[in-house]
C-alpha cells in the first residue's frame, strides 16, 4: 500500500487480502509515515460486517435483475477437468465475474 500517494484525509478500506494469501512474507505498508503527516483513516471490514442487511439487499437486488437494470457475468469452465484451471484463473484474475465450473449438464 503506497500511502505516499493517499489525498490529505483520505480513508482506505481493507477487505479480503486473496492477494496474501500464499505469501511467505506477506506485503505491508510502504512510507507509512504518510499515515500520519496526511492524517489518513484506514478500516478492515468484512461481510460480517453487514450481513444483517442482507435480507435488503437480495429485495433491491433481485428486483432490479428481473427488470433488467443489473446484469451479472458468469465465467463457465465446462467439465471437471477444467476445474483446476478455473480455480487458478479465478486466483490470479483471469476470469470475469461468477467463476463456475459446470460438471454435468443434467
């Protein structure tokens, strides 16, 4: 994180980390003085956090699929077999949107 490069107040939001995951030696922040010369508010959130509106949520969303105001994309990966790649692709972002691994039509 190059905080050198943050706006005077500016606030960071921190969520999943899959880019750590497999680390050795996970990455931290750079010029961290930054943090506080410019006064910048940094947060961890995650789902949890928000899990309570969820009911909401699937309402305005579900609503707005069924009229067509949102669309979502599917990567499928047809066949188990493809499964691996799929999942490594998903991983280093080769994928678009869902990432499914069909294994049976039926």
């Amino acid at each position: 994180m190059q905080c050198s490069l943050m706006r005077l107040h500016g606030r960071i939001a921190v969520a999943g980390m899959i880019s750590q995951y497999n680390l050795d030696q996970h990455e931290g922040i750079r010029n961290s003085l930054s943090v506080v010369y410019k006064r910048i508010h940094i947060e961890g959130f995650t789902v949890y956090d928000y899990y309570h509106l969820f009911p909401k949520f699937l309402d305005l969303v579900l609503t707005y699929i069924r009229e067509g105001k949102i669309a979502y994309v599917e990567d499928i990966a047809e066949g188990l077999e493809n499964g691996l790649a799929a999942l490594v692709g998903m991983f280093s972002g080769h994928n678009v949107g869902k990432q499914e691994v069909v294994v049976d039509r039926e």
